[in-house]
C-alpha cells in the first residue's frame, strides 16, 4: 500500500499490530517536523527547543524498546515529556500574531506546531491506537509545515509529495524489516530519501532546509548548551542515530525525581547529558587498567589488570627477549640492532609494561609485522634468528588472545574515519583537565598522562610514522593513538566518578594548597570540566557522543 496523502497513510498505520512500528513512522514524522523550531524567535525558541526535542527523542527511544520494564519506564517519561511539550507550546502561539507581522507570525506558529508534532510522537508509547493518531498527526504536520512558506502551488505540492514520499519510504522499510528489528532499522534510513529529495543538500523540502539552517545557527551559537542535541538531530537526519542506550540513559534523566531537572532549563540538562555521555564514553573505551586512589595522599596511581595466567605471559615474554638477545649476539650481521624498531620495543616492553597482556599483544604483533616488512625489502635477512624472533612475537600475542578474549577484540580497534578534531576551545578543555588529571596523579601514571597528552594534541607517534628511523606503519599509528585516546576517556572517567562521590577529593583539592586549586578556579567545575574533555576524547576517537 503506498502513502500518498493522509487517508494511505492513516489506513496503512491502522494495519500495523506492532505498536514500536506505529511509534517509530510517528518518530521520523516529528523529526522531519523538527527543524520548523527554528522558525521561532529566540526566546521562544529556547523555552520551545528542549521539550520538543526531548519528546522527539523519547518516541524514538520508545520505538526502539525491547523489554516491557524498559518500555514502562519509557511511557513514564513519555507522559512527563508531552506534559512539557504541550506546556512550552502554548503560550509561543498565543504569542505569535502579537509580536509579528502576518508572515513572521505563521513562522512563530510553526514552532509550536513542530512541538507539538513531538508531543504527538512522544504521547504515542501509551498505546497502539494514540500511536497511530500521533503518526498521523505528525505525518500532515511535515507536510504542511514544509511547505507553508511556498506561496508558488507547485512549489506547495511538491513539498507535499516529498513529505509523503518520505513517509512512504519509511512505511516500506518497516514493511520488510524483521520481526523485532525493524522499528530500530528504520532510523538507519536518512529522513529524506534521495527520490523525495529536492536541490538541498540535506534533502529536506526548501521551507524545512531554510528553517534547519536558522536551528542550526541557533545549536551554534552556544555548543555547550545545545552540543548534545545538535549531533542528536544531525544523526537522526543521515540515518546515524546515536547509541540506542545512551539515548535512553538521556531520555530517562531525572525520573528519580519526578523529572523536575527539565524544569531548570537548557544549562542545567545539558550539564547531566554531559555527564552521561561521558560514563557512556567510558563504558566503551575499555582498558586493561584502574587507578587506584591513596587514602593518605589522594593521589591516584595506575594499575595494570593482570593477566588471568601471569606466569604464562611472563614466559612468553621471556622468550622473545631471548631471541632477541640471541641476535644481538651475532652482532647486526642479520639487520637487526639495538637502534631498530623491533629492539626498542621490546626492551621498552620488558622494562615497563611487562605485566600488561594488552600492551605485550598490541607491540608484539607490531614487532612481528615490522620483521616481515623488512624482510621483503631486505633490509634483514631471512635467517633462522631472525624467524625464531618473529615466531616468538607471534606466538605470544596468540596466547594473550587465549587468555584474555576482550583482548583480542579490542587489538584492532583503530580511531575512526569518522572521528572528530580538535577545535581552538577542544584544546583548551583538554589542557585544563590533565592539568587537574595530572595533579591528582602519582609520578608514573603523571608522566604516562603527559605523554598521551604529546600524542594526542600533536600528534607524535603519527608523525613519526613517516620517519624511516622508526618504521611504524600508519596502520599501528591509528592504532596505538586509539589506545592513547581510550586510556584517557578510562582515566578521566573514573576520577569524573569519584569527584562527585568522594566528597573529600573536592576538598582537598579546592584548597589553597593543592597543585590544582589554580585550575579549578580558572576552568569552573571540575566535574564540568572532566566531563567536557571525555565527551572531546569521544569524539576523537570516533564513539559518536
């Protein structure tokens, strides 16, 4: 059945028996919706954004639900969310013809109508008959409000077309979608398919792009504020929805307490997305370390999680340093000396990461790779020392991937292609939280942090890549700088938690007397200010947050 205009698109809703299939066709209707917000004045817009977009999220959140305790929770927060949306709605269109003229009051009104599309969409988790109302409330509210500026008919029509075209799209996904996935497929899609695309870049109808850029200017013009939301709204768009959990985590913000967080504004909920989505951060940059803090001293020091069968890895280890000293024996006659990559390495690796499996696998399948690649070039010979050392190499990362499985996974994550860079304020955040990082630091793991610090800001394990000195390949480049970039989410993540729970690390280190007081009283917050550099260090590393 294609949807071609309301009465399609109400009898193809009222056909489906999965209430997650209704909620989530409404869902992408409000998104389309979503960027006539943008048409509001600025002060309507900061009292309309944050109700909208939060039931907007919800009703995604909803759809995507696999568990009746987890879909319960959600129509709890639904409830609370449409209460909020319907709330910032109405005095915005009471308002409008007031304050504008005709054409910039019918603009005013489309905000409120985007809200309420939301509130529609978010209102739909109640049950299957209010979710296909609200898809279909949600349906015409896109098509009308992309194309209410087009005073040309043909334009009108065509903006028309597009919106159901869209929402045709989505309905034939769904249709062929599987049992229990398809809901959360759908959003795979991009909102605007390529047949019911126009000339605009993002594929919205021109009234709805024209008002998504004015939205976007808005996100701009405070990224702390309105970062979280921005990203949330540019992935929904391209059919790349954020993690399904962190945005549940969001969407579940405040239900310990009636949600009254939502009722602080803007600032106030944005400092908990930060919050979340830097433990999220945390949660998926996994590390085979802990920090340990000192009762005396507060001072943290870092501690390698052993391997399960230390004394097998040592054993391991042992015999590639003794095939490497076995060559060195002969005296460079096979390539191989004390100024080659491979050398430094693994006497780095005996002296000081010796107890750490994934360190030991991650440098002794380099050291393994590097004696390949100079063996086809001839720069070693293809001997017998040379090969027991390569063999060695191999055969110790494979044990460590035997006994340590997560190791194994995690030997090939490198940064995304997708990952982020570092702006002028990136910087200065990073800066300022490992200076209060590294205060709170034994020596060690202080000088481990300055070096990450070296790598990540400028980049030197990548540029030495290029240097035929040190013949790392990019490939281990990325991978060691996603090593860096995990290490440091772990790090900051774990004192970000202990700084709100332990209540004597803030006053120890908010005194005049800590190495740190200087820098918490320049940044703010430490916890605002930890959490700002992880959710950086995300992104770097391509988590998506």
């Amino acid at each position: 059945m294609a949807i071609t205009d309301r009465e399609s698109a109400v009898a193809w809703l009222r056909a489906q028996w999965d209430q997650r299939v209704q909620i989530a066709f409404a869902a992408r209707a409000a998104l389309r919706t979503a960027p006539a917000l943008g048409l509001a004045d600025p002060e309507a817009l900061d009292r309309l954004a944050i109700p909208a977009l939060r039931a907007t999220l919800i009703s995604g959140v909803a759809s995507t639900c696999p568990t009746p305790e987890v879909t319960a929770e959600i129509q709890e927060t639904a409830l609370s969310a449409t209460a909020a949306a319907f709330s910032a709605v109405a005095p915005s269109a009471s308002q409008a013809a007031a304050l504008f003229n005709t054409s910039a009051a019918q603009a005013a009104d489309s905000a409120p109508s985007a809200s309420s599309a939301a509130f529609s969409a978010a209102h739909s988790a109640k049950d299957s008959a209010t979710a296909a109302a609200a898809a279909d409330t949600a349906t015409t509210d896109t098509s009308d409000y992309s194309a209410r500026y087009l005073d040309v008919d043909a334009a009108r029509s065509a903006a028309y077309s597009a919106a159901y075209s869209a929402c045709d799209a989505d309905a034939e996904g769904l249709d062929a979608g599987e049992a229990g996935s398809k809901a959360k497929d759908v959003f795979r899609r991009t909102l605007w398919p390529a047949e019911a695309r126009g000339h605009n870049p993002p594929g919205e109808p021109e009234g709805l792009y024209a008002a998504y850029q004015r939205l976007g200017a808005f996100f701009e013009s405070d990224p702390d504020t309105w970062g979280f939301w921005h990203r949330w709204l540019e992935g929904m768009r391209n059919g790349q929805p954020m993690d399904w959990e962190l945005q549940r985590q969001v969407a579940l913000i405040g239900a310990e307490d009636d949600f009254k967080i939502w009722e602080d504004g803007p600032e106030a909920v944005a400092e908990e997305i930060a919050l979340i989505e830097a433990n999220w951060a945390r949660s998926k940059a996994q590390i085979n370390e802990t920090l340990v803090l000192n009762d005396e001293t507060l001072l943290y020091s870092a501690k390698t999680i052993p391997a399960p069968d230390p004394d097998r890895l040592k054993r391991h280890l042992n015999r590639v340093d003794d095939a490497l000293d076995d060559i060195l024996a002969l005296g460079g006659s096979n390539g191989i000396t004390e100024s080659t990559v491979e050398y430094r390495i693994i006497k780095r690796l005996m002296a000081k990461y010796s107890d750490d499996p994934e360190r030991a696998a991650f440098d002794l399948r380099e050291v393994s790779r590097s004696i390949e690649r100079q063996i086809d070039v001839g720069e070693y010979a293809d001997d017998e020392p040379v090969r027991i050392l390569q063999a060695a190499s191999t055969s110790a990362v494979a044990a460590i991937c035997d006994m340590a499985p997560e190791v194994a996974d995690r030997l090939d994550i490198e940064v995304s292609e997708a990952a982020g860079t570092l702006g002028e304020d990136g910087v200065l955040v990073l800066e300022a939280a490992w200076q209060i990082s590294a205060a709170m630091l034994d020596k060690n793991a202080s000088e481990t942090t300055r070096e990450d610090e070296a790598e990540i800001l400028r980049g030197e394990i990548i540029d030495a890549a290029s240097d035929e000195d040190l013949d790392l390949t990019i490939q281990r480049a990325k991978a060691y700088r996603a090593s860096v970039l995990r290490r440091q989410i772990s790090r900051l993540g774990q004192q970000l938690n202990d700084w709100r729970k332990i209540s004597k690390l803030a006053e120890h280190y908010d005194s005049d007397h800590s190495r740190a007081a200087g820098v918490v009283m320049r940044y703010g917050g430490v916890a605002t200010v930890l959490a700002a550099a992880i959710n950086q260090l995300a992104r770097l590393l391509g988590l998506g947050v």
